[in-house]
C-alpha cells in the first residue's frame, strides 16, 4: 500500500489559492480514477478536481468553505500499488483538465432578479453529476438497482430534501436522470392517492455561506455600505409599447420572439447620451468617474447558482432582434453555467427586474462600481383619463408598469436621475421614437 498525495494544481493564470465548495468524497470512500473529488472556485471559475489514481480517502484538506493554495495538499489517498508520493507531477495534468462552469463576478442587483420576460423553462439547466451522460444512461438502472446513489443535479437533490422525497422512489421518466418534471409528477400521483396534508414541518439547518453565495453576499454588502443609494419610481403608460411589441412579432418571420426588454434596452441606450453620468462607473480610491461612450448593459438574471449578471456588449449598437438573440443566448449560458468570463464583466449600466413577479416598485441595489441601476417593474391594466381629441378625457384601459432606478448620490443628482428616467418615458410612451434613426 503507498499513500498519493494529491496537491491542488495551478487552475488559472495568476490564481494563488482556490475555495473549497463542495466535497464529492469524504474519509473512507473508495474512489476510481477519473472520479470527481472536489468543486474549487476560484475568482475565475468553478473547476472540477478528478482524482488521477484509484484507492481509498485517508484525508481531505478542510471543510467546504476553506481556502486552499496552489500546490497544497487536497486528497491523500491509500493506493493499491507502490505509487510514489511524487506522483503527482506527472498526473497533476490530468486532473487539471478541469470544466469550467460559473464566472464569479457577481451583481449587487435586488434580491432573486431576473431578465424581464425572459422564458426560464427555455435556459433551465440540467447539471451533469457523476461521469458523462452517455454513461449515465448506460449505468443507471444497474446502479439504482444496485443502491447507488440515485442520478440527479445538486438542484434537484435540495429540492427533493427540502420535499421530503426519497430519491429512491422516484422513477426517472428517460434516461435514469431525475429531473424537475419526475418530482412533479411523484407530487402529483402521491397527492391523488387522498387528500395531502398543507404541509410538514422541516428540520432546522445551518447552511454555510459558500462559493458564488459568499461573493454575492459580499459585493451587495460592499455596495450599501461604501455607495449612498437614493431611488425614484415613475408611472409609464406602455400601452402603445406592448400593441408596436404585438405587431413587430406578429410580422417577424423567422426573427426571434420580442419581449419587452429588448425594448427598454433601446430606449436607454437612445437617452443615454444626453446623461453621461448614468452610464459610469466610479473608482472611489482613485477618485475617478469614468464614463463611459458604449453602453455595456449588464442583465440581472437568476441562476440555480445565485444571480449573475451577463453583459450585452456595445447594446447602443444592436437593433431590436439582434438584442432579443444577445439577450436569449446571455440568459441561457448564465442558467447553464457556460457563460465566457468576458461576458460576464466589464457592465457600465445594469438592468433588471423580477418579470411577473416585479410589484409596485423596487429598489434595486447598485451593482458596483457602476453608478445606476434600472429596475423595471410589473406591467398592470388600470382604468386612466385619456385625451379624447376634442378637448375633453375620456376613461381608458391602459396598460401601465413603474420604473425604478437606483444611482449613487456622489456622483448623479437628483435632478438628473428623474431627467434621465422622464426621457425614457417619453420613448417608450410614444414608441415610434425607438425605431426613428
């Protein structure tokens, strides 16, 4: 028997120590090569360790949570053969073909934000656990039968925990994966069977605060504690923006489905240029206010790993179906964990909103070091006095929804604020603005 001691190899350029997020083995598991050992998250990515040897933990490097450096002991495991401890230099490179998944650059966006309009069921991801699918279908009804554990992501095994369902009962409807809809339907076919109680009580549980949650925390902390926030909410009549939004998509031909957002990224983009201040970003040590010619449009959109904010590049550039692509193609990376690093910093202005969800009025926090943030809120149909063209009003159903925006005082008044707002009113109320050159 000889002991391998696997050191956590360089993952990153200029990366110096990497987080420990989540433990795939513990002392005492017996592991095969190539299988997963720990997720590293590092102020790039999270990467994925493999274990190069097969053999038995005899000891990991801490708790999820810790820090470990570069060239620091993370595995030791037991070997069946005579493997030198220093080994690990001519295996290290296996283990280093890591997958990366999240970028980390987080927003200080409200709480649960999301891209306005943006279909989550067509960017839900499905995380692969274990080996790749293709093995996972061969395997998976001999590991089931077998007593593995049942093959799920992270995102379902919480909510199956939090439930109270036993992944064991549950029969995956295609291949041997346990998905969404499988918790779904053993809901439903269990509920059939009589009348279910409202509810159980759940265990108390401390959850430590880790990976891209840690940083979330931290940078929203940062924000309202060095930025003095104000906010302003104004009442938009989108009316005639929803029927232009009705009749572009009814005429699009294969041009991908607009949603609003696309249209209120066009008119920021168009009123942005009369308010410089907006669209900055503030270095307080240096005590510079850059601002900024293009727009770089960050997109608050909600992931089963926290919320992250992808970037429209060069947005005041873009035309409405390029912004509704960009827009569909950022969301569905972040949610799939495959967005680049580059796409996921570097915003000059953020956007964002809780769709359906978005209430009265919000007051979303600045996404540091940026000096505003827009919120868009729910659109709802209330009677209003209308012009009847003769001089005299008339009561209308009108279609209306609130936007909120946030800016950091040191920098934008304000007057300014409420100047830059009432000019997007003005677009979007009066919509053939947005397509004028």
């Amino acid at each position: 028997m000889a002991k391998f001691i696997f050191k956590l190899p360089d993952i990153g350029e200029g990366i110096a120590e990497a987080e420990i997020v989540a433990w795939h083995v513990r002392v005492g598991d017996r592991v095969e090569e190539d299988a997963r050992l720990a997720d590293m998250m590092t102020d790039k990515a999270t990467v994925e360790m493999e274990s190069p040897v097969s053999g038995k933990v005899v000891e990991v490097a801490g708790e999820v949570g810790d820090v470990v450096a570069i060239g620091s002991p993370l595995v030791v495991i037991e070997t069946d053969g005579e493997e030198p401890e220093d080994a690990q230099e001519a295996l290290a490179p296996k283990s280093a073909e890591v997958t990366e998944r999240i970028e980390v650059e987080t927003s200080d966006a409200s709480d649960a934000d999301d891209a306005i309009a943006v279909d989550r069921e067509t960017a839900r991801p499905e995380l692969v656990e274990g080996r790749a699918e293709g093995d996972a279908r061969g395997s998976a009804d001999s590991s089931q039968a077998e007593g593995h554990k049942a093959l799920a992501s992270p995102a379902i095994r919480l909510r199956a925990k939090n439930l109270g369902i036993d992944l064991s009962e549950v029969k995956p409807a295609e291949d041997g994966r346990i998905r969404h809809a499988d918790l779904d339907a053993f809901l439903s076919y269990n509920a059939s069977a009589g009348f279910a109680p409202p509810g159980k009580a759940r265990a108390d549980e401390a959850i430590k605060v880790v990976g891209l949650r840690r940083r979330i925390a931290e940078n929203m902390a940062a924000s309202k504690r060095n930025i003095p926030h104000f906010s302003y909410v104004e009442e938009c009549d989108v009316t005639e923006l929803e029927k232009l939004r009705a009749d572009l998509n009814a005429n699009r031909g294969n041009k991908p489905k607009l949603t609003m957002l696309p249209l209120l990224v066009t008119a920021i983009c168009r009123a942005v240029p009369d308010f410089p201040m907006i669209n900055a970003r503030y270095d307080d040590e240096a005590g510079i206010v850059m601002r900024h010619g293009a727009v770089h449009l960050g997109m608050a959109t909600q992931t089963e790993a926290g919320l992250m904010v992808p970037v429209i590049r060069d947005a005041q550039s873009k035309n409405l179906w390029q912004l509704a692509r960009e827009i569909a193609r950022l969301a569905e990376a972040a949610r799939e964990g495959k967005a680049k690093p580059d796409e996921l910093s570097g915003s000059t202005l953020t956007i964002t909103s809780l769709g359906p969800l978005g209430g009265v009025a919000t007051t979303p926090v600045i996404n540091r070091p940026e000096v505003a943030i827009i919120g868009p809120n729910r659109i709802v149909e209330r009677p209003m006095f209308v012009s009847d063209g003769m001089g005299g009003e008339r009561i209308e159903k009108r279609k209306l929804m609130n936007l909120s925006i946030s800016c950091d005082h040191r920098v934008v008044d304000g007057y300014d604020a409420a100047a830059f707002v009432q000019a997007i009113k003005k677009l979007i109320e009066t919509p053939v603005l947005l397509l004028a050159d």
